[in-house]
C-alpha cells in the first residue's frame, strides 16, 4: 500500500473579507512517489491550498500532515520537506546559477556534504549555464532555475504552480522532460495546471477543485473512465442519402459526404459500426475517432 505523503483532514480557509470559503473543510490524501494534479478554475482555492502548506496563509481549521509531520505541531520541519516554485520567475539577474543556487543552500543551512547543486542544474540541463548570469538565460531555464533552487535542500515534495505559463511548446516539452526526471529520482511532485493536456501526460492522480471544493479525485485512468464516449467521422467514397437504421440511432451529424457518429463504448464499438456500413454496400473514404479526454471530464464535473 502506498505511503500518503500529504494527507489533509477538514482543511478550511475563510478570509475575513468575504463570507464564503476559500476552502470549504476538504479532505485530500497525496501518494508518495506520484506526480499529483490539482486543477481547477481561477479562484477555486488551489493557490490557498499551496499557502497553507508553505506556510503563507494560516487555515482557519482541519489537519494537515506531510511527510507524517503535523502542521500545527511542526511547521518548520514541514516547510523543509516541501519545496515551491511559484508562478513568478524570482531569481537575481547579476547571480549566476550556481551562486543562486549556494545562496539557497545557505538559507536551508545545507550541510557542505550534503550539497549537490551541480547534479541538479545537470538534472534540469542547466549544467553548462552554472557559471553563466542568469539574466542572459532564456525564459524556459529562467523557469528550470526556479525548479533548481526549489530542490537544493532535498525535499521529498515539489509544489510546481504554473510551471509552464506562458512558455512556448519547445520549452513546454522540455519541463515536462525534466519533471519526469525529478519524479523518477524519487520526487513527489503536486503539479497545479491551466493546461489540461499537461495533466493528461504527467499525472497519476489528480483533483478537482471548484468553489473550495474538492468535486473529484482520483487516478487518471479511472477519471478518463467517468466519460465512455466515442465519436466517429466517416466519410464516404460516394454520396449517401440514407443510412441504416442502426447507424442512424448513433447519427450527430450528416451530409452526403460524411456522417458523425456519437455512442457508448459499452454499448457497441466501432467495429460493428463499420461492419453496418459494409452489410450496407457503403463504401468508406476515411474514418477518424477522437475519444473522451481530460478536457471533457473537466468540463462536466464543473457543470454537475
């Protein structure tokens, strides 16, 4: 059975401004050794969630445990065994790497044995930029740099919110590369994303929080289990005026040309919708299918 690293019990948050929660007395286990997904829209409460852990924001009541240690009892140590990287690029621009990543090092009094800031620029491909300034990094190491410092005292959980803001689709892929890497090495890492095709690729787990609360989790696999859709584009080699009748029960959409169909996996599947046409002397140009994904899922948990 897996070790819950971050187990949080009737967490809630309630700002003496406004008179609903910012997080409405939740409840939420992380495993260790996942890559966990907190997602949800502006405001929903996952920024409240991370300042709580970190220390930022106080809760007004509920548990919080990481790494077994009590928040409440503990929360130097908790703050040691999390490492942040916030949304904001926060480094000096005259410091290189490697004296930005000693200064932290400094700050977490880390042991001079126990540093090992090359290994983690090379982790993060950042080994040969070590002595360079870090105003002449681009974007996306400026954002692997916060990552680096993020890491230099060890900890076994890594808070990324936002990683990948308003970076372009080369360097996208390239912090997804180097996520995967911290993550095999051992590194709990809870991952807070706009970019619903970023969770889809790296997490194991993932919950969704609207309005404080936490409307879903669980595992990705049975998440993308919630939605059994499948829809089929066929496009036919000559025009068609009508159809089966057991291919007009799935029918969305319809021209001479083509045919869009919407159904059930458990119901039926597309062979048999194929073998239809073909009993029906149908000839078919091309088929396309797009399955269910995180996007939809996501789309009608904030609807129910």
């Amino acid at each position: 059975m897996k070790r819950k690293i971050i187990s949080v019990k009737k967490l809630a948050k309630k700002y003496t401004t406004s008179s609903k929660y910012a997080l409405n007395h939740i409840d939420l286990s992380i495993n260790e050794g996942s890559i966990f997904g907190l997602l949800g829209p502006n405001g929903a409460g996952k920024s409240t969630f991370i300042n709580i852990l970190a220390g930022l924001v106080n809760k007004t009541s509920g548990e919080v445990f990481v790494c077994g240690v009590n928040l409440d009892t503990d929360p130097k140590t908790v703050r040691g065994n999390l490492g942040i990287v916030p949304q904001e690029i926060m480094i000096d621009p005259f410091f290189t790497p490697m004296e930005i990543m000693d200064i932290q090092a400094g700050m977490y009094a880390v042991e001079k044995k126990n540093i090992r800031n090359q290994e983690i620029l090379n982790t993060l491909g950042l080994g040969e930029k070590a002595d360079a300034y870090a105003r002449s990094l681009s974007g996306g190491m400026k954002r692997r740099l916060m990552v680096a410092k993020a890491m230099v005292h060890n900890p076994p959980v890594l808070i990324l919110d936002e990683p990948t803001a308003g970076v372009d689709v080369e360097l996208r892929a390239k912090l997804w590369k180097s996520i995967k890497e911290l993550n095999k090495k051992g590194t709990t890492i809870i991952l807070t994303t706009h970019y619903l095709k970023e969770a889809e690729l790296l997490c194991d787990e993932i919950a969704v929080i609207n309005k404080g609360k936490v409307i879903a989790n669980d595992t990705k696999t049975n998440l993308l289990k919630i939605l059994e859709e499948k829809e089929v584009k066929v496009e036919f080699s000559n025009k068609v005026k009508n159809l089966p009748k057991k291919i007009k029960d799935f029918c969305i959409l319809k021209d001479d040309q083509s045919a869009t169909l919407k159904f059930n996996k458990n119901e039926i599947n597309t062979a048999e919708l194929i073998k239809e046409f073909i009993n029906s002397k149908i000839d078919l140009k091309d088929i396309t299918t797009k399955e269910s994904d995180l996007e939809d899922i996501f789309i009608k948990l904030l609807k129910n």
